[in-house]
C-alpha cells in the first residue's frame, strides 16, 4: 500500500513539473510569448507603404497598446532588436516631447510570427497634428525575403512609383527609396496613433518626407517632418539601418 501512495505521489509531481515545462507549448510559435507583458488592444488597420504595398496584405493581425521604447525592444525577437540602431534626441533638430513605441503583429503563409514596431519621436505630446509640429517616425517590419533582388521585379515596382522619388544607394546593390514632402499635398505617410478612450490603435496619415528600404530581414518606411536645413536626414536614415 505505501509503495502505491509513493507511485501516486511522483505522478501529481510529475505533472507539476510537466505542467511548468509545458508552459508555452499551447503557443504556435515560440515568440508569442515575448508579447505577454503587452495589453493587446482593438486595431482598424495596419500601415505599409502605398506605393510599394509589399505588406499590404497581412493575415491575423494582433494590436497592442504604446509601450516605452525599451518595453518595446524587450518585447520584439532578438533577431530583430539586434538590428534595430535608434536615434539619440541629440540627432533630431527638434526636441520630442513624447517617445513611444507601437508594437503589432501579423502571421505569414509559414504560420510564422511577424512583428513590426513603430518608434516615435513628436513634438506633440499628443501625436501629430494639424499645426505641423515636428516628428519623426520609424516603422520596422521582419521581411526575411530581399524583396528587391530580382531585377526584374525591382524595376516593375519603380515603374509605378511616383516621378519624385529619389533612388540612393543604401549599401553594395542595396537600394535607399527617398521621397521628399513637395508641393501643397505631399505623399501620405500613414503611422499608428493610439485613441485612449476607445483602446484603440488607429491609423492615421500625413503628409511627409519618407525613406523606404529593405535590409538584413527588415522592411524600414520611415517618415517626419521637421527642419532640415541643419540636418543630414539621409545620415540619419543610415545610423538607423546600418548603425553608423
């Protein structure tokens, strides 16, 4: 008899120690679990960019509200956050009264996770708005795919591309997309902004200069309005995609 009180004992012990092991199994993939910390919000859409709709079309969109810039980090996978080089204020020529982060995510065809974060430095404490104060807005998505290596493919997307965008060189045959905000309707760059009130995460969109890249697994669209007479904002754009 006591040997079977033994037996019986190990075993609730046993699931214990399994139940505990067994923590994030109920997870598809393992990187679900970086978003516990999180409160998961209501969301109307995602933000891309129009002209190259690359990720336009994404399945299962999850939305979470703002969180500080190093929540942020610790919340994104490390094959990401490895490649991600932010900005001192000291860079901006404005100085942010508000930082924050907006973290949203997706799944792909491979039932795969994928994260995007959007990092913003306002002027405004209460995000952009009509009286054009500065910002500067960083928008990261996980692409593993070069999505510009086929020539082909690339030359088919910068057919439909308007005349004003600007074609740089980010690094070897990289390419650097640089639009510049022009004329009385600049291009529409499209940002996350979180409504308190209705816990939702809404997007918005504004008229500003923009950068578009992919590199090293990452989609970077990158948007702001601010004095550039005194600032290399192309210098900025590589600090942040290539850390220097």
């Amino acid at each position: 008899m006591k040997r079977h009180y033994f037996f019986i004992i190990l075993f609730i012990i046993g699931s214990f120690s399994c139940a505990k092991d067994n923590e994030y199994s109920g997870y598809i993939d393992e990187n679900e679990a970086l978003l516990e910390s999180l409160n998961e919000v209501d969301g109307r859409d995602h933000t891309y960019n129009y002209d190259f709709k690359l990720l336009q079309f994404r399945e299962k969109v999850d939305y979470y509200a703002p969180v500080s810039f190093s929540q942020a980090l610790s919340s994104i996978p490390s094959v990401m956050r490895d490649k991600i080089n932010l900005l001192s204020i000291d860079d901006l020529p404005f100085t942010p009264a508000q930082q924050q982060a907006n973290i949203v995510t997706s799944w792909n065809a491979f039932n795969k996770l994928v994260f995007q974060v959007q990092f913003s430095y306002l002027e405004n404490t209460t995000g952009y708005q009509t009286d054009f104060k500065d910002f500067f807005i960083i928008s990261i998505t996980q692409y593993p795919e070069d999505p510009f290596l086929d020539p082909e493919t690339t030359l088919a997307m910068e057919e439909n591309l308007p005349s004003n965008y600007q074609k740089l060189v980010l690094e070897g045959t990289h390419p650097l997309y640089y639009k510049p905000a022009a004329g009385i309707w600049p291009r529409m760059f499209d940002y996350y902004k979180f409504i308190e009130e209705d816990n939702l995460l809404d997007k918005e969109s504004t008229g500003s200069s923009q950068y578009y890249t992919w590199y090293n697994g990452l989609i970077y669209k990158i948007g702001f309005n601010m004095d550039v007479s005194g600032t290399d904002h192309e210098a900025l754009i590589r600090k942040i995609i290539l850390g220097s």
